[in-house]
C-alpha cells in the first residue's frame, strides 16, 4: 500500500484533508509502529533433551536476550551471556570420537 493510497481512503471516509495534516498522521503511524516492532519480545520454552547441545532456532529469532535453565531445585538459572560468543563458537565443536553429543 502507498501513501497516495492511504490518503485516498482517508480522505474517502473523511474528506479533503490538508498535505500536512495528512503527512502528520502517516509520520505518527509510522513512528507508533516502528517503536512497538523495537520493543516486541517473545518468551519462549523448549524441554531440555539428554546428550543435546545445539537447539534449533525460529526463524523469526532476531536476538536472543537471555537463556535460563530450570534446574533440580526448581529454581531458574540464568546463563551469563558470552563475552566473545565469535570465538567461542569457532573453536566449541562436537566432532571428537568420544563426545557424547557427535551425530
């Protein structure tokens, strides 16, 4: 949809408007819309398989802020988020004959 679009039915429902007036409104809607979409989070829980070390993602997952792990107490522990999370994963593999976790 175009802005010539939105102003062709507002002015359908409303009448002539003024450019301004018109411009205005789309500015806010865009505004209101780009701040709800940078503040949007979603909490998500998966069950913890034995032996499992990568989880898949969604692909709608843009940026994971924290990770807990429910523990024996019943009790949520947070995972430190990774300094250098880069160098840890170039070097953190599964490939060794004795890992538990190799495919």
């Amino acid at each position: 949809m175009t802005s010539k679009n939105i102003i062709e039915q507002i002015e359908a429902l409303f009448g002539r408007q003024s450019e301004g007036y018109m411009i205005r409104l789309m500015n806010d809607g865009l505004a209101n819309m780009s701040s709800k979409k940078q503040e949007y989070t979603v909490s998500a829980v998966t069950d913890l398989e034995q032996y499992k070390r990568w989880y898949t993602l969604d692909d709608q997952v843009i940026d994971i802020t924290k990770i807990e792990v429910l523990d024996t107490n019943s009790r949520y522990i947070m995972i430190p988020k990774l300094s250098d999370p880069h160098k840890l994963l170039r070097e953190d593999t599964d490939v060794t004959e004795d890992s538990l976790t190799s495919s």
